[in-house]
C-alpha cells in the first residue's frame, strides 16, 4: 500500500513538472498583446486576414500552453502578471520544486539534510515572488481574498520550520549529517507542507481549466488581453532577459540535481554537482597551498569539473549583465539571424559582457591546462597498464586541448557581428572546431579505461555527446551555408532586421547546441573510473640555488607523481595506478 501511495504521488508531481514545463517553451516566445500595447486595429483586421486570427491579440489566457496547444483562445481566465519576469521563472521554480519533491519521495529522508539546501531557498524565493502580483488569481475569483497571501506566507514559515529543523540536525550531529543519514522530522513535515502548498495552485487553475473547456468559440477579435495587463509591479520593472536568465538557471539547476542523484546512487558523491564539499571553485580555492611535506591527493577530474564551472560562471555572469545594459541584442543579432535563436555565445559577444567573459575564459584556460598536466602525469604512471595507442593518444590530445582552451578566449575577439561577415564565418567555426577537441579530450578517458570500468550510464552518455558533436556542426553548416549566399560579405548587415529563416527548424539546432553543452557539463559524472595523484610538496633548505654570492635563497622541489614513487595508502578511492 505504501508503495503504492509513493508511486502515485510520484506519478503526479512528474506530471505536475512536466505540465509547468511545457508552459515555459510558450512563454519563451513572442510575447502576446497586454493592455498597454494592445493594437485594435491590427487585431480587428486579423479577424478577417488571410492569415487568420493573431493569437497575441488574445493577451495570455491561464494554462497558456493548453490553449496554445488546442487553439482554445476565447477564456475567462486572463493572467495579468508579465510573462517574461514573474510567468517563466515563476513556472521554472515550480517545475524544480516538484522535481525535488519527486526525487524526495523515492529516496525518502535519507540525505534529506543536503537536499534542503537547494529546496529551502527556491520555495522561499518561490513565495516572496508571488506577493507583488499576489492580486491575482486566485484573490480576483474569490472577491479579493488573499489567498495568493497566504500561501505565500505559509510556505515562507514552513520554510523556516525546515531551516530551524536543518539547525537541529547540524547540532545533534556535531557538524552536518553524513550522507547516508535520515533527516530529522522537522525537515520531513516542512517538505510535506511545501510539496501541499505549493501544488494547491495547479489544482485549483485545472478546475478554472474544466470550467473553461467549452468556451472555444467563433473569433470575433474582442478576445483581449487582461485589462490590468502590463501594468503589474513587475511589467514596470522592464527587465524581460533577467527574468528569462533566472528562470534558465532554475532549469538547469533542476537538471543537474537529478544527476547529483545519481552520483549518490552509485556510491561517488565526490562526483556530485552538489558535493556537500562544496562546488569544485570552492574546494580548489580552500586549499590553494597544501602544507609541506603532507600528502596530498588530488583529482584531476576535480580540476576539468572546475573548468565547467568557470564556463557556467561566465555565461550566467555575461548574461545577466547583456540583461541588464544590452538587452537589444537578444532580438538582433547575426547569429540568431543565422540559426534561428539565441545561442549561449550572444551573452558575452557585446560590450560589457565582454569585458567580464575574458577574465573568467583565462580562468578557464588556467583549470584545464592544470587538468591536462595532473592527468598527463596520472597517464605516465599508470602507462605499464596500457598500450601504446592509448598511451600516446591521451598524450597528444591532454596536449592539444591544453593549447585549444589557451586559444578559446579569441572568440570575444574575433567576434560575431553584422559588419564583418568574415570574422563571424572564423567565430562560428571556431565555435564548432571547440565540440570536436572537447569530443577527443572525452574519448580520451574513454579509450584509456578498461571494458568493465565502462558502465551503461557512461555508454548511454558518452554515445549521446557523440551524436550531438556529430549532428550540430552539419546543421550549423548547413545553416551557414544558406544565409544570404546572393549577398557579397560586405552587403551581409543590409539584411540586419530581416526575420530569419534557416533552413534547418530553429527547435532542432537550439535542442543540439543547448544539448551538446548539457551533456557536456555531466563529464565528470559519467567518466570511467580512474585514479587520483599523490602530491608531496618538500621545501629543501640544505640547496643553494643561484649564482654565487646569493645568500639563503631556497630550492624548492615540487615532486608529483603516481604510486610506482610512493607506498601504498588506504585511500578508499585508490591511488596511482
């Protein structure tokens, strides 16, 4: 019976995610009329085009992707909140919600503790975004009653109640509970009561839904928006991007919890996105010095998981700030003219963005040129268990990536831009010469692995990179190819407001770019096992060094090396080689 009432509250909390999910590839695009840009003669017009009927004249009807989907446009329900700032990250924080609920429910209150820290914070955030637009419905369909109100403010106290419950866990521990450890009942009873609150909504808009099912009717273009929309607190505020930007993030937190799932399962937490440890960043700026003469293991994939952080760091970073002092170039820009879309390198293709990205890419040349070295020194040592292909090519592509991620900081200088289509030709296939070094440096690991090492997870992943390093480059060609071939180069930015048409569907070449970088940023999740590097750092004080005359300067010997140098060590995760 438990097992029961666990798969089926599973079942409609996926549902519930998959629902709210749905709604935000509707709210990514144009955004329908409000009251304040509401054109009446256009949409008059539109009745009785050949065209037919605008659906943005119709404003946003609740459970837009339902009326979207089925062409039901004629509702009673009209959502006044903007679409861009409080209805996408809004609807991204429920989707995450329910799927951390999801997950919480088939691993019960074990690791329940970690769990929260990501939990907590988006249903506190969650409730305190209702209050500015809390006016709405529900209150409008009960004579004004703050039911938006309280909810929100139930959600914010269980929310504390689990903050105070997490409290409890970390005294009674001594420190933060191991990961195996059930949480205690008071984090439990604040996620029940989240996971009730939270979903009262959906449930009460699916009523609004089986009223309104019936309403389909012949358009007579006085299907208008709210008559408060576009005059909410966060319609004024006109910041669409940074709405958008938020609720991405949101995604893609969401997305990467579930793997941190797995990770756990497998028993290697270390591998975890969310390692309690904190993000890779983190853990390698804590002990940048380690102390001399101690022995210290170090992970070469925990550098290149670094790397991917850096790259995230740098694209939420660069846009936030083309949100906030470059919003234009989201709506014009030669590569969404290209492909259809806005693809990850617009954020940090313009001034000021640019100005923030380089740092952040030297950085990231730094992590994985570090990486290359630590796995190139890990590679000679364990080279008696290899053959001489897999030897020499982890070799050379450890090499040639290093020097790759060097030169990656050249694409903020040989931009893509209207006025130059030679440079944007070089940007672009830069770009796509980045999938397939990525690609080898990944094979690499995968080559050198024995066949057992190799699990299913890693075959399933690895094989989809594969086909997505594959794939995107031939349609991005294929995109290239077709843009304006009539046009000499010099001619290319007459077509600036041109709306664009690539040849290749937009959805398909944004799900494998957006794809390619997702699937990528699981590598350290899905790479075969492999051993860290012990590292002793000795400080020899009895060597002169330099020329004669120079008085106690010191030699330092930094020696790095695999287990043929060091006796053996009871390190749960083994040791070279």
């Amino acid at each position: 019976m438990a097992a029961a009432l666990r798969c089926g509250l599973v079942t409609i909390l996926v549902f519930f995610a998959l629902w709210n999910g749905s709604k935000l590839l509707f709210y990514w695009e144009k955004k329908p009329f409000t009251s304040v840009d509401y054109n009446a003669t256009h949409c008059e017009e539109s009745v009785t085009s050949a065209e037919g009927f605008d659906k943005n004249c119709a404003g946003i009807p609740t459970q837009f992707n339902l009326y979207r989907g089925l062409d039901l446009w004629e509702s009673s329900y009209k959502v006044k909140a903007d679409q861009n700032s409080f209805l996408f990250p809004h609807c991204a924080m429920g989707v995450c919600l329910d799927v951390l609920m999801a997950f919480a429910i088939i691993f019960g209150s074990v690791n329940l503790y970690h769990r929260s820290k990501i939990f907590f914070p988006i249903a506190f955030i969650f409730a305190i975004h209702i209050l500015p637009v809390a006016d709405g419905m529900p209150n409008s369909l009960a004579n004004g009653a703050p039911i938006n109100q309280t909810l929100a403010i139930c959600i914010m106290i269980a929310c504390c109640v689990g903050w105070y419950g997490m409290r409890q866990d970390f005294v009674r521990n001594g420190g933060e509970p191991p990961m195996d450890k059930h949480a205690g009942k008071l984090i439990l009873y604040a996620w029940i009561a989240i996971g009730v609150l939270v979903n009262i909504a959906p449930i009460g808009e699916w009523g609004m839904i089986l009223s309104s099912l019936g309403s389909k009717k012949e358009i007579t273009g006085r299907d208008m928006p709210h008559p408060e929309s576009g005059t909410d607190f966060y319609s004024r505020l006109n910041i669409p991007w940074i709405g958008k930007c938020a609720g991405a993030f949101v995604c893609f937190t969401t997305f990467m919890y579930a793997f941190d799932n797995y990770a756990v399962w497998r028993g290697e937490s270390w591998r975890s996105p969310f390692n309690k440890d904190g993000p890779a960043l983190f853990q390698l700026m804590m002990n940048p010095y380690p102390k001399t003469g101690d022995m210290f293991h170090q992970r070469p994939e925990r550098w290149l998981e670094a790397t991917g952080e850096c790259f995230v760091l740098c694209i939420a970073a660069s846009w936030f700030i083309t949100s906030i002092f470059n919003p234009g170039i989201y709506k014009e820009n030669i590569l969404r003219s290209i492909v259809g879309y806005n693809n990850l390198c617009v954020g940090f293709d313009s001034p000021p963005a640019r100005y923030v990205a380089m740092p952040l890419l030297v950085c990231q040349a730094v992590l994985a040129s570090r990486y290359c070295y630590l796995d190139t020194l890990r590679l000679k040592a364990t080279r008696q268990y290899l053959t001489g292909k897999q030897y020499w090519f982890g070799y050379c592509i450890n090499t040639f990536f290093s020097v790759w991620m060097m030169c990656f900081p050249m694409l903020l200088v040989i931009t893509a831009e209207f006025d130059s289509w030679s440079s944007t030709k070089i940007h672009l296939y830069l770009f796509m010469g980045t999938l397939f070094v990525m690609w080898l440096m990944i094979a690499g690991n995968v080559y050198e692995a024995e066949s057992e090492d190799i699990d299913f997870g890693t075959r399933v992943w690895f094989g989809l990179f594969t086909a997505h390093t594959l794939l995107l480059p031939v349609v991005g060609i294929m995109d290239v190819l077709a843009f304006h071939p009539e046009l000499p180069a010099d001619k290319i930015y007459t077509i600036r407001y041109e709306h664009p048409h690539p040849p290749v569907p937009w959805p398909i070449t944004a799900y494998l770019d957006y794809g390619w970088f997702l699937l990528l940023l699981l590598t350290v999740i899905f790479l075969p096992d492999a051993p860290p590097v012990r590292t002793v750092f000795n400080v020899d004080l009895a060597e002169k060094y330099g020329i004669a005359g120079e008085k106690d300067e010191m030699n330092v010997m930094h020696k790095e090396f695999g287990s043929e140098d060091v006796e053996d060590s009871s390190d749960e995760d083994g040791i070279c080689p």
